[in-house]
C-alpha cells in the first residue's frame, strides 16, 4: 500500500496499484495506472498554448473518480482515456 511510480520517458508507463498508491508519467504519450484511493499524473501537450502540461485525477469507487487498477493515458484534449486491454 501507499506505493509510488515514476515514469520519466516518452512513452514510458507506471503502474502502482496498492491501496493509496500514486503513478505519475511526464512526458507525452505515457501511460498510468493506480490502485484505490490512489493519483494517476500525466503529462499532455496542450498545443493551443504550446507547453507540456500535468493533469491529475483520483481513484477509487464513487462518482467522477477513475476506476483503479486500468490503465489511462491522455487523449488529445487531455482528458483520461481508458486504454484497451493488452
């Protein structure tokens, strides 16, 4: 529980998916994924303002939170993506 991932390069994935978990990938085109009550962190081109940007979203049962132990990457509006399975 209450574990951490860290994915740093292009494409890179982090998965961390204890109860209370964090994963966070920073560069464009990676992939997360973290367990209950847990953080998933992107990085995003927004190329309206032409910058790298992080967007960050919860886990866990209830509504509006994303559903742990999936896999999301950031679409091109830089919204949460559930991706298909592998």
């Amino acid at each position: 529980g209450s574990g951490a991932a860290i994915a740093t390069g292009e494409r890179g994935a982090a998965s961390a998916t204890g109860p209370c978990s964090a994963a966070v990938g920073t560069n464009r085109d990676s992939q997360v994924r973290a367990g209950e009550y847990g953080c998933v962190a992107l990085g995003w081109w927004n190329t309206q303002n032409q910058r790298l940007e992080m967007r960050c979203a919860r886990t866990g049962p209830g509504e509006g939170l994303l559903e742990p132990h999936v896999w999301y990457r950031l679409d091109e509006a830089g919204e949460f993506a559930k991706m298909e399975e592998q």
